[in-house]
C-alpha cells in the first residue's frame, strides 16, 4: 500500500515568489579583481592545501558559503571592528585563506582592494558580493590540479 503524501497549498503565494527571487544570488565580473590580485606578491601566496580541499568537499560548497557568511557578517560588516587589521587568521578554515587572498580579511584591505569605505557597517548587497568574492576563489581553487 503507498501513502500519500499531503501537500498543504500555500495562503501567499506571492510571498513564495519574492523569496525565490530574492534568493537568486547576483553574478559579478571579478576578471579585473583576479588580474590585480594576482599581481600582489602577498595575496597570490595563499592557495589551499591538501586539508583544506578535503575539508570543502566534506562540508561541501553551501556549507562553506554559509560559513563565509557568517564569518563576514561577524568580521567584515561591522562599522566598527575593534581588532580591525588583526581579526582573520592566517590559517584554520578555508574561507580565512580566501580573505586573505582577496583583500576581504578586514575593511583596510577591502577599502584598499574592493574600493569600500570603512567606517561604517556593510550592507546586505556588500557583504552578498564579499561573499561571492571569497566563494570564486575557493572554486577556482578547488579546480585547480
């Protein structure tokens, strides 16, 4: 005997559409961020190692968008960062090697690399485009040999 599953239909279903395309994330031409990034001596150093590959394919990539979410909400966004310049490590998560790399470690960095101020907090578009910046690295990455 199968069951059968009830579907409750929605009361708003207009609701359920702007959640659908509020949740399409933007696309953005990083090429000219990579070039220039590339050419830094400090930034092209960082690269993934061996545990840090296995760690993402692990976790898998939503989990670590979701990580480096959080992690530039908490890190990056705030207007004032009382250990700005000193508050991502070196090391221990993926998405830290990323910021690094990218100029999203701190908002001197991100002013310096990304052209936006510090001084104030970010908002959700900025901190959806640090996060896209920090998810292309680790892709390209990822894709690497």
């Amino acid at each position: 005997m199968m069951s059968q599953k009830y579907i409750q239909p929605s009361l708003f279903p207009e609701e359920e559409l702007q959640e659908d395309i509020s949740s399409e994330r933007k696309e953005y031409d990083l090429t000219n961020l990579f070039e220039r990034l590339a050419k830094s001596d400090f930034r092209s150093r960082f690269h993934l190692s061996k545990k840090d590959r296995e760690y993402v394919m692990e976790k898998g990539l939503p989990t670590i968008r979701k990580h480096a979410e959080d992690f530039v909400t908490k890190r990056l966004a705030p207007a004032v960062i009382p250990n700005d310049g000193k508050q991502t490590p070196m090391r221990g998560h993926p998405v830290f090697l990323a910021q690094h790399a990218t100029g999203c470690c701190c908002r001197g960095c991100f002013f310096k690399w990304h052209h936006i101020s510090a001084g104030r907090a970010l908002t959700k578009e900025e901190q959806e485009y640090a996060v896209a910046v920090l998810m292309a690295w680790i892709e390209k990455q990822m894709n690497k040999g």
